[in-house]
C-alpha cells in the first residue's frame, strides 16, 4: 500500500492549508513520506503560484519542517514547474512538470479554468477547431520533460478536465488519440513516470483521474510507469482514492513507484 503522496499545494500557492497543518494530517493518516509542490512563478499569471520572495519562503518552511519532524515522516521540498515558467536548478528535491497554459501570440490561455476560458481559446487562437488545440496542447506535453528538467510527468492530459460528455472534442475521434499517443511516444522514451493523478475526482470534476484509462493501457503496455498523486489543495484529499488506483494501476500492469 501505498503511503505517499508528492504533489501537494499548499497556502504559498494556492492550497487551503498551511505546510505544517498538512504534515500534521499525513502523520495522524500514517504517511511515511510527503513530498510539497508549490506551484512555480508564473509571471503572466500571478494569482495560483509562488510569487518571487513567497517562494524562498516556502523552501525555507518546507527545510523547517523536514528537520522538525525528522524520524516521524521523511518530507521532501518539491515543485510543480508549469512549461511556461523557470526555475532555478538544485533548489528542490524533484519536479513536477506539467501544462496549464498555452501561449497563443503571447497570450497566455488556461487548458483548466473555466468552460468559458476554454471555448474562447478554441475560437480566437484556433479558429473553432477544438483539435488543433487539442494538437498543441499536446505538442508541448510531449516537451515538458525536456523544458522544465521533470521527475515526474503532470497530469498528463489536463486537457481532459472541463471536456466531460465530450463537450469540446471527442476523444475517440482519430486526431484527438492521435495527439495524445504522439505525446506519450515521446515522453515514454524518458523513462519518467506518469501521474495517476486524483485531484480532479476529488474535486468533482471527473470520474476517473488523468491519465485516462485510455491512455493508462497505452502507457502500460509500452513498459511505462506510475506514481500516485493526489494535486491535493486541501488536507483532507491526501492521497485520495489511492487504494483503488494502485489496485487498478496494477492490474494493468503498470509499474509503480515512488520518489
């Protein structure tokens, strides 16, 4: 069973929670590792992130916390590194690197917020064609290891969050599976793992956690791995659902691991 969880926000973005609430939480839940990822500056895009001085704040807290309860649980300092963001090498213990946005002629629109956000995107940048949004998206999935020097691959389709019912796109349709295969070709050959990711389930946006299933059968059956995580914004989502996708996650055969 698996008693860890590395993607984990807190106040310093855009969490509920303070660091050492969450590590009180983990313990009482008996976790023997919690791994923190603020969310990376985003210049453009202020609001859910770390700013500048907030985030040597946050690694500074997150050191604190390490040495406090050494011997209880192991705690790690991470990230989670949008593409479109920097950050400075050796300051963490991993990354997480994961799509939000896309830049269309500089201007930067959310894959995740709002239907509305969404459909403007497909309209003004793509000209109503929600697949060759779909295209780039995944053209810069399939690049987010190399850009933002990743341990562990993102929600891997994101893109999937407000498309229930298939209201944007289809995603049995040929350039919709064509895209997402085209992207985990690619990041299969790095040898990271993947994300099965809860946050979504948790907050009630979807049933079934990124990577689809879909996409979960591809992944497995071209050797690739996984690591739980549960995006959690609150306390009371660690490592949500993990029992049942672990069991899932392995009856496809999957590898999983850990940091």
């Amino acid at each position: 069973m698996i008693l860890s969880d590395f993607h984990v926000h807190t106040t310093y973005c855009d969490g509920r929670d303070s660091p050492e609430d969450i590590v009180r939480e983990a313990l009482r839940l008996g976790m023997r590792r919690l791994g923190f990822s603020g969310h990376s500056y985003t210049p453009f895009d202020e609001e859910p992130c770390m700013s500048p001085e907030g985030t040597q704040d946050y690694i500074a807290e997150i050191h604190r916390l390490r040495d406090k309860y050494r011997g209880q649980i192991d705690i790690l300092c991470g990230t989670e590194c949008d593409y479109y963001s920097e950050i400075e090498a050796g300051k963490y213990d991993y990354v997480i690197g994961s799509v939000h946005y896309i830049n269309c002629g500089g201007v930067f629109r959310h894959v995740d917020n709002t239907p509305e956000m969404l459909q403007d995107a497909i309209n003004e940048a793509f000209g109503g064609d929600a697949y060759a949004l779909v295209e780039h998206y995944y053209s810069l999935v399939a690049d987010v290891v190399r850009k933002t020097n990743a341990d562990v691959i993102g929600h891997f389709d994101l893109i999937l969050k407000l498309n229930t019912d298939n209201r944007f796109f289809d995603e049995d349709n040929p350039r919709y599976i064509a895209a997402a295969e085209s992207a985990l070709d690619v990041l299969l050959k790095t040898g990271k793992p993947f994300e099965i990711n809860t946050g979504a389930v948790s907050k009630g946006y979807r049933d079934f956690p990124y990577p689809s299933l879909r996409n979960l059968k591809y992944i497995a059956a071209h050797g690739g791995s996984v690591i739980l995580s549960s995006d959690s914004h609150r306390k009371e989502t660690l490592m949500y659902d993990f029992v049942k996708y672990e069991s899932l996650a392995r009856s496809l055969g999957l590898k999983v691991c850990e940091l």
